[in-house]
C-alpha cells in the first residue's frame, strides 16, 4: 500500500516538475506562396519541424489553397499556442496576400479586440521575415529609407491594439540583391535557420 502511494506522489511530482520546466509552444503562421522554390523560408521551415514539440509550423497556402479561410479553426489553433509568429517573405513592404486575409478574417471583433475581444491580450506575437534587399537599403539614408521596424510598422499597430505583446522582428537579408540561388546565398540561407532558432528561443524563455 505504502509502496503504491510513494509511486503515484513521484508520478505526480514528475509530471508537475515537466510541466514547469516544458518549452512554451509556439505557432508559426507561415505564409509563403511558392515555399518549394523559397531560398530562405524553406530552411527555416525545415529546422522547425525538427522540433515539433516546440513549433507548431502552419503553411496557410497548403491549409488554403482556394483562399477560403476556416476561422473558427484559427482561433483555435492560436488559442493552443503561448506564442504566435507571422512569417512570411515582404512583398513590397508588406505581407503576402493571404495572411494579410488571415489578419482580417481572423482577428475578429469580439475575440481579438473589443470590450470582450482578449484572445490576444498578453500574448507574445513577432515578425519572422526575409527581404530582398541588403541591410544597407533599410537605413534612413539607404534606398527604403527606413528600417525593417519603421517598415512593418503596421503589424505592431496591429497586435498591439489587440493587446498582444508585440516583440521586434526577426530579418534576414539577402546578401546581394543579384545573388538568387547562387551558392553563397544557399548557405547564408542555411545559416539564418541556425540563428531563427536561437531567436524563437530567446522569445519562447522572455
């Protein structure tokens, strides 16, 4: 009897001490129309799934490939999760169309702002974003004319209205703007997925 007891407290002391100690889990909301021909977001999508049990990585063009987004089924999803990172390649300073759908069908009143709309309140929520353009383009004095912050300005506005907790972004540069596919830019690539990791879990443990 005494014996069954001592197995059951240390089963329970165990599962309360994992409990403490898992990773959040993050969602990745990853938005990338042509991911197969990707130079960047395919590598950081593939370092991703090798830790499954800290990223939940959702590829809206394969969920929507008819553009017809399940938004109960979203809410749900970003619901399960501690922490929800928008990733995506910017086109012309903005995201691609269909999470910028995403962001209008799913962020309804009532659930992520409103009197009653706190789904998102307290919720850590980031940018995860590949440009192709050098750095140098995204300084006051470069060709933008701004930074990578300045110019994603409107996704902040927007998880912080919702009352999220909006952390700065995570970018990656091409090298060149002419370098492509070119061997090179492949291991930068394949380098950057090294260095997301690290950032998602800075995010995770701040």
């Amino acid at each position: 009897m005494l014996a069954s007891l001592m197995k059951a407290l240390a089963r329970r002391f165990h599962f309360t001490l994992f409990k403490e100690i898992a990773m959040p889990k993050t969602l990745i909301i990853l938005a990338h129309p042509n991911l197969a021909q990707s130079t960047v977001n395919k590598h950081w999508a593939a370092a991703l799934r090798r830790h499954a049990d800290r990223f939940t990585v959702h590829e809206l063009y394969a969920a929507y490939p008819q553009g017809k987004i399940d938004v109960t089924a979203e809410q749900k999803l970003v619901e399960s999760h501690d922490a929800l990172v928008w990733q995506f390649p910017v086109y012309w300073f903005n995201c691609p169309p269909l999470l910028k759908q995403w962001i209008d069908e799913v962020l309804t009143y009532g659930w992520a702002y409103g009197s009653k709309g706190k789904a998102l309140a307290g919720r850590k929520i980031a940018l995860a974003v590949s440009l192709g353009a050098p750095a140098k383009d995204y300084r006051a004095d470069g060709a933008v004319g701004c930074t990578v912050a300045e110019a994603l300005r409107p996704f902040e506005l927007t998880a912080k209205y919702c009352g999220a907790d909006y952390r700065p972004p995570f970018a990656f540069h091409t090298i060149d703007s002419n370098a492509g596919y070119s061997e090179a830019a492949q291991q930068a690539a394949a380098q950057s997925a090294a260095d997301y990791l690290a950032w998602l879990t800075a995010l995770q443990q701040a």
